[in-house]
C-alpha cells in the first residue's frame, strides 16, 4: 500500500545530499599560497662539484655541490630537487671571489662526503645530509686526504702541521708538526700505499715532498735537493696521481714522486692558466685556457704517466671557443667531455676526434664556467652522458645528451637587489580612468569609456579559457595562472632580481615563484655595492642604477626593450626618485656624499617642473665617510645637473659607526591617526612622513645609540641607548606608522637577543592632537621643544634576528604585523603588534579599560608562536637577509617575500582575511542549498497558491 507523503519530505531528502558538503572545513592554505625555491648558490669550483653514490653497495647517484654562498648538498639528478642542504658558514656575496681557497668538498668512500671552511672540517652522511662529526681547528686547512684501510682522515694545515682524524668519531688519533713550522703545506697525494705531502717554505721560496706515516704521523723521507727551485710554485695535484705539478717560466713540470725524476711539457705562450684532471694513476688531462680577452679560447690534452714517463696520447683539437672540461670513468673507459655553449663533445684516449657529439637544441644562455659528468657505455657500445654545467650567468643545467634534464636558477641565490613590480601596472588603474571620465563632457567620456571597453576584450580569450578552471575550482584545486590575465585580488606580482653575474631576473610570486623572463646586463660582476637599487618608473618600466653610472631602463612586464644609459655620477651617490605634482613624470636623483659636488638628474629634460616638484623638498642621504646625515637642498640646471645646498647636518662622534639607517616605507597609509582607549578617550599618533631612524654602534664601550631624526628640519625628535650589546653582530630594525622596531644580541646577564618597540604620540596627554589637526604642518614650525612623546618596551627573544620588515596593506586599516627571520630556526615568523604594544601593563594584570582597548599582562619573554606565527610553516629556510612587502587589491592582505640565499614567497592577513573567502569555504555546498532552495520553492509554489485560494472561498 502506498502512503502519500508530504511534499516537505522531499525537500529534506533533496538537502540531504548536500550534507556532506555543509561542514564547516578549512584547508590549511599552506603549500599552495606560499611558494620557497631552495637554492645552493652558484658552484664554485669543479673539484666540488660531482657525482656520487649517496650509499655504499647502491646503484645510482647523486649530484654534491659546494656554492658561492657556502652551502653544501645533494641534488636529485633525475628532477633537480635538492635531496639535503647544509650551511657551512656565513656566505655573503661579497666574499666569492676568495672562496675557492678557503672551502671545498671531496668524496669519501661509503657514502659519506668532507667539506672544509677555513678552519673547520666536517663528515656528512651523503644520502642525509647528516653530520657525522665536526673538528674545528685552530689554523687554517690546506688540503685533506681519506684514508679507507686506517678510517682515518687525514688533515694537512698551512702551518705545516698534519692531523689525523678518526672517521668513526672524530677524534684526533694522532698529530705531527712537519718541517718544524716554516714550511706551508699544500698538496696530499697518496701512491703506491705512501702518503706524500708537498710543502712551500716562503723563507725560501721553494717546495718539497716528504713522505708521511699514516700510523703514526712521522716523516719517514724528504725530497727538494736538485728537484725543484726556487722560482717554482706548486700548481694543485690530483692526490690518485704518482706525481707533483709545479711551474716554471713556460714549462708545466712534473716529479715523480719518491725520486727525483722529473719531466717537463712546454706551454704555449698564449697560456694564462691551466688545471689538472685525473680519474686513474696512468693518466693526467690537462686543461688550457688562452690569454686572449677578445676571442678566449681553451683546449685540452691526454698524457699517459707510466714508467717515469710522461708521453702526449691526444691532443684534444683547438677551436676558437670557450669550452669547459671534465674527465671521467664509465667502468670501460675514460671519456673527457668538452662543452661549449652549442655542442657536447665526449673524447677518449684513442683519438683526437670526438667519440660523440651531442648537438644541443639551442645555444646555452650563457658560457660555461664548469661541468661535472657521467658517462656511461653500454653494451651495445653507445654512449650515454649526464653532464651539470655551471654557467657564467651564475644558473646550473644539466643535460642527458642533448636534451635539458632541468635547470636551476642558482643566480638569484646571489642576488644583490630584489622589487616588486605589479603585474598590471602598464594600465591605468580603474580610479584614474573614472576620474578622467568625470572631468570630461558628456561625449568625450563616452569615447573614453567606449574604447576602454574596447581594449578590455583582450583579456576576453583567457577569462573564456580560465572560465573552465573556474568552474572546476569549486570541486577542487585548478591549474596555476601562467599568463596575464587579469589578477581580481591583485595576488600576482612580479618580483625584479638583480643578480651579482650581471643579470636581471623576474619570478612570480602567483606561479610559485616560477622565472618569468631573465636578461643580461652584458656585466660579468655586479656586487652590492655596485648597485644603487631599482626603481620604478611608471608603465611597468624600471629603471636598474649601477654606481658606474649605467642607467638600464627595463620593461618589467615581458624582460623587453632594455636601453641603456650612462650619466657621469660618483661611486658613493645616493639615488631616489621624485614624481611630479603636476603629471606622471618620474625623475631620478642622485645625490653624492662629498660636499660641494654637484648631482644629477635623470632624465635631463623638463628641469623647470623639476624645480616646481623639488622646491620645497629637503634630500637626505649619509654624509661624507658616513659621519652622519646629510640634509640638501637641490635645484636643477641645464645638462641634467643639481645644485646643491647643504640644509642640515647631523654628526656622530668618531667613536661611533653607523649599522643601520631606516625609513618608513614608500606605501605606508595611516588609516586612523588617533588610538581609541578602553575609557573612550584618544591617544593621537605622532604622524610624520619625514621620519629616519639611524642606529650606530661604539665596539669599544659595547653600546648601540639610537636616534629619531626628520628628514626635512633634521631635529633630533628622539634618542636611546642600549648597553652590553654584542657589535659583532647585525643590528636590525624597520619603521612604520608612528613606531619604530628593532632587535640586537645582548651580553647582558639577560643574555640573547631583544626586540625593543617604541611608539610616538603627539602628546602625553590624552585627547590632545597637538598640531596634528592644523590644515599646514611644517617640520620647520616646529619648536625644539615641541618633540613627540614616546612609548618604549623591551622583549628577551630565544634566538637572534637576521631581519625585520613590516606588513603593509592597500589603505593601512589591518593591523601591521613585524615580520622576522630566525636562521637559527630557519623560519619567517610574523608577530603581531598588538602583541609588541609598548603600552601593555607591568607587574600587573589589566583593568577593564585595558582589556577592552585589547591590551594584556607585560611578560619580558616573547615566545615563538610556531602554529599561528610561522608564515613558512614546516619549509626550512636558509640565509633570508632581506624581506620586502608590498600590498594586494584586498585590504586584508599583505604580499611578502624574503630572499638571501633561499626566497620564499607568501600572503599574510594580520587581521585575518575579513574580505574575501577562505580556500576553506564550501562553494559546492553553496550552490548546493540554493538550488534545493530554488526546488523546494518552485515545488512548494503550487501548494500555497492553492492554500491561498482555499482560504479566501472559505471566507
């Protein structure tokens, strides 16, 4: 028997399968709004940088690499993944150039590695990265040897003393001083089970090789009478090799180890350098590079060591390119392999013509500095290869044959500037548009709008082809955005990197950090003092300033239409840019330190509205040998030149240095310029754009003095000192609003680092504005006495700070958050400023009034909040110097990246996202309970009307 429902039982069912969809779930957006790209730096020599097996009795292998920026690791080869990254030091940029001296890293047998950095030496796990053992030493290490059969690692100091170090522990088994402390040390080899270790005694300017015992250190023979001179110098021997290498005049020389046999190779005049390869005890490669700076060339030959002989087998043919070598073993024979920027070439020992030749699909962006290879021959006899080649342009590729495996953007690990740049700024924003079309009649502003219109179809075929994605968003994850389109949530920005190799890279910030476009400054070194910063310059166009003068004027946008220029400026110039208050002109300014000189402008033209534009501009920048700061006031000339008048000056005893000089940020709106307390009253915000913060250091008292000053008057509006400070290290700090934050390493007997926070108020007393309410503020109006009244509060933090920036929003309503670097930690951590709000009660728990204003109980500790406060979660970080931030369309978000070694790049909302729709919201479930609403009112709809009806006759 059927039963007769009611019609709401089918509404209910019909909102039953949307049930499982209506939980309130929200996905954690880490890992898919945030992005990092783990880099080592570039390699930084060959001999560091090789294939190994990460495990003992494991098939395949890994590739070890030491970088520029002294990191060590292991890449994937198969993807370009890092599989584990180690720090060895402090790496800055500026210290490459002498790198290659003081740290290396070698293999070892069972799947372990060395690595070496000035005085320290440690054994890592090849497949973990793990550190087996670390010895630092009190000299400085001039070459190490692993010695499988005693497990002993052996250790040669430029002091001439040797250690022998237990590879199970660590432990210093035995040590030994050799040549009583006058001789340098400086090449191991190991043949026929002896050790040799070659010397240089600089008293005499000569070299020799003593034979060691490895059990117990001693020295067992000597070798220098009538083998070598004194005008003879060591060049670096691969240790499997029965000689040692060293040159005089023309000749490259060689001594058998154990005699005093030797032999010679002429070397071509044209020779400026050379090194030395081997994979076997019977044979040395030898690589030549050419004296020529207009066509640099190289080549290579192949000599057999057998007998006390050296015999040429191959000369590998000369061609008038650059090409980079590498020698190694397959199993069934020993292949060199050359590379140039348009073929891989592989030799062996038979021939001087190439046993293969991989053509290359294109030609290398750049010239090769380095490679390392594998190369494997198979049954068949064909010939596989794997080669990772460094290029000048700082980046990695590797290659299997002829085809790119990956490539890596290792440059930008040695990056020397970084801006954003908005992805639509070549378009003129909404506001303007609107504007302009309200200043118009009534024809003219339907054209405007009309051709807007017009030129807004272009982003017609990517929102059709986007609308699919879209759609298949709400069910899931859609794919990432890899052009142009329109950004609704402005999310997508470019981020401008200037690398040390002279290259300019843009990643983006919206596709994970993926390299947008890259383009060459035809500069083989730029260095962070070599660059006066990037600037924007309207229209997507930047402008790179290099203190040589060179101007390269750049479309951000697609890497296009570089043009360069070059102005006559000094060194030691400060560059800023000013806009017109009339137009959208921008002009750049360069300000040098020493007194009496003359700027200059750029570009040179319009001088008349830049004298309009600079006229009530005061120009600060470090005075002469950064003694203080500087004040100028600047007017124009024909010829691109600025007059400049010394305004004010503001010197620091000669006791002290300056360690950090900071400014608000370029975007820093002030929403409200009071604070409302918890009794309704006000405490209004000291509110001045023109503030500096300088922060200098005197070493010999171990103090930091801090001082507020403005910019345009230069009165001190401020000053503090800290005791007991650590100089040594870095001093940190950033500035917003009207606060100011920084942090130093105390030596205090609260030992640690410490953020201290202070804040300005135009008064101590409340509801009073001061004159921050009068229609014409002048910062020269102000009396002396007329300074602001501040707020000061210290925190204990557990580990120190490497750097510190701001969160900064499109209209400045969110609450700032400071953001952090910890390396110790390796995280970005971000703290909110309510929680560094100087004003919190001490010793005391909060009234009412205070805890309805948000404020709590003072604790000197400030702990790390690793759940809510980590922006980069559960990534590890490495060497972040630097954060930047920039605004998105929503006020609730923050746009930040931190880059140094590694970069990462993430979207933080202070105040929690207020204006959009977390990735957590259930869209299905959405549209989902209005269709059922839609169907139960369509279905009910019958029913009332007839309801309706029924009553109304009843009536």
């Amino acid at each position: 028997m059927w039963m007769r429902h009611n019609p709401l039982h089918y509404l209910l069912l019909a909102g039953s399968f949307f049930s499982s969809s209506c939980r309130a779930v929200f996905k954690d957006e880490a890992f898919q709004t945030d992005f990092q790209v783990p880099l080592f730096g570039t390699a930084l020599d060959p001999s560091s940088t090789f294939f190994h097996q990460a495990a003992a009795g494991k098939a395949g292998s890994l590739l070890y690499t030491l970088s520029n920026r002294l990191i060590i690791g292991a890449i994937n080869p198969k993807d370009g993944t890092p599989v584990w990254r180690q720090q060895l030091g402090e790496g800055s940029v500026s210290e490459t150039e002498s790198l290659s001296k003081l740290a290396w890293l070698r293999k070892s047998k069972d799947g372990r590695v060395v690595s070496v950095f000035d005085k320290n030496i440690a054994l890592w796990d090849a497949a973990t990265g793990r550190a087996i053992w670390e010895y630092t030493a009190n000299l400085k290490v001039a070459d190490v040897i692993t010695l499988e059969a005693e497990n002993i690692l052996l250790v040669a100091f430029k002091s001439g003393q040797v250690k022998a170090i237990k590879l199970q522990s660590g432990e210093v088994a035995w040590e030994n001083l050799i040549g009583e402390g006058r001789d340098e040390a400086a090449n191991f080899n190991l043949f026929d089970s002896k050790i040799y270790l070659t010397l240089h005694t600089p008293t005499l300017n000569e070299l020799k090789t003593v034979v060691i015992s490895p059990a117990t250190g001693a020295q067992l023979e000597e070798f220098n009478a009538d083998v070598f001179h004194k005008s003879n110098s060591h060049v670096p021997t691969p240790q499997l090799l029965p000689v040692t290498a060293y040159k005089d005049s023309s000749k490259l020389k060689f001594n058998f180890l154990g005699t005093k046999k030797t032999k010679s190779i002429e070397i071509d005049g044209n020779v400026h350098d050379y090194r030395l390869h081997a994979v076997s005890t019977e044979l040395i490669f030898v690589e030549y590079w050419s004296k020529s700076s207009d066509t640099p060339t190289s080549w290579a030959d192949f000599y057999s060591v057998k007998n006390g002989a050296i015999e040429k087998l191959v000369e590998v043919s000369y061609e008038n390119d650059l090409s980079v070598y590498t020698l190694s073993d397959s199993g069934s024979g020993i292949f060199a392999t050359r590379v140039n920027r348009a073929e891989i070439r592989l030799y062996d020992t038979s021939s001087k013509d190439p046993v293969q030749v991989f053509e290359l699909p294109k030609l290398l962006p750049a010239a090769p500095l380095h490679v390392a290879s594998e190369v494997v021959k198979r049954r068949d006899g064909a010939i596989a290869i794997r080669a990772a080649v460094t290029l000048a342009d700082g980046n990695m590729i590797l290659f299997r044959n002829d085809q790119v495996v990956w490539t890596r953007q290792e440059a930008l690990a040695s990056a020397v500037a970084a801006e954003f740049v908005d992805v639509h700024e070549a378009e003129d924003t909404l506001e303007k548009v609107l504007h302009a079309e309200e200043s118009s009649n009534v024809v003219t502003a339907y054209v405007k709008r009309l051709t807007r219109h017009i030129e807004e179809l272009k982003y017609l075929p990517g929102w059709i082809a986007g609308f699919q994605q879209s759609i298949l968003g709400i069910f899931g994850q859609s794919d990432k955005t890899t052009d142009t389109t329109k950004d609704p949530f402005g999310y997508r920005k470019f981020v401008i990197f200037v690398t040390r190799f002279g290259w300019v890279t843009a990643i983006d910030t919206a596709n994970q950090g993926e390299v947008i476009w890259s383009i060459s400054l035809l500069k083989t070194e730029i260095m962070e003092k070599d660059i006066k910063g990037i600037f924007h310059l309207g229209k997507g166009i930047i402008a790179v300033v290099l203190s040589s003068g060179d101007i390269y004027k750049i479309d951000a946008i697609n890497g296009k239409g570089i043009k360069k220029t070059a102005i006559q400026i000094l060194p030691s110039v400060s560059v800023m840019t000013v806009e017109s208050t009339s137009s959208d002109t921008k002009w750049l300014l360069a300000i040098p330190s020493r007194e009496g000189a003359k700027g200059w402008f750029w570009p040179d033209e319009s001088e008349l509205e830049l004298e309009k534009t600079i006229a009530n501009i005061t120009l600060s920048r470090r005075c002469e040998h950064s003694t203080g700061i500087c004040g100028y006031s600047a007017k124009p000339t024909v010829g691109g030149r600025l007059l400049l008048s010394l305004s004010w000056s503001f010197r620091i005893p000669p006791s002290q240095k300056i360690v950090s000089v900071t400014t608000r940020p370029a975007h820093d709106p002030i929403a409200s310029i009071g604070k409302v307390m918890g009794n309704r009253s006000v405490m209004y915000k000291y509110v001045n754009p023109h503030l500096v913060l300088l922060i200098t250091a005197t070493p010999q008292t171990d103090s930091i003095y801090v001082y507020l000053l403005d910019s345009v008057s230069g009165m001190v509006l401020h000053t503090s000192i800290q005791t007991d400070v650590d100089t040594s290290r870095p001093v940190v700090a950033t500035m917003s609003e009207n606060w100011y934050v920084y942090s130093f390493y105390s030596k205090s007997t609260a030992k640690g680092a410490q953020i201290v926070v202070t804040d300005f108020y135009a008064s101590a007393t409340r509801n009073d504005p001061g004159k921050l309410l009068q229609k014409s503020i002048s910062s020269y109006d102000q009396p002396r006495s007329a300074t602001p009244y501040g707020i000061s509060q210290a925190y204990i933090f557990p580990h120190p700070v490497a750097s510190l920036a701001t969160t900064t929003t499109r209209q400045g309503i969110t609450t700032r958050s400071v953001l952090l670097f910890v390396p110790r930690i390796g995280s970005l951590l971000s703290i909110n400023k309510r929680i560094l709000e100087p004003r919190r009660p001490v010793g005391r728990e909060p009234t009412n009034d205070e805890k309805e204003e948000g404020l709590f109980k003072y604790e000197p500790f400030l702990g790390i909040d690793h759940q809510g406060g980590s922006l980069s979660h559960a990534r590890e970080l490495i060497g972040i110097s630097k954060i930047i931030t920039t605004p998105s369309l929503l006020e609730s978000t923050s746009i930040v990246v931190g880059w140094g070694i590694d970069i990462f790049g993430t979207r933080t909302s202070p105040s929690a996202a207020f204006d959009v729709l977390g990735s957590g919201f259930n869209k299905l479930a959405l549209i989902g309970s209005v269709v059922a609403v839609g169907f139960g009112t369509m279905f009910l709809k019958p029913m009332v009307r007839k309801k309706q009806i029924s009553q109304r006759w009843s009536q």
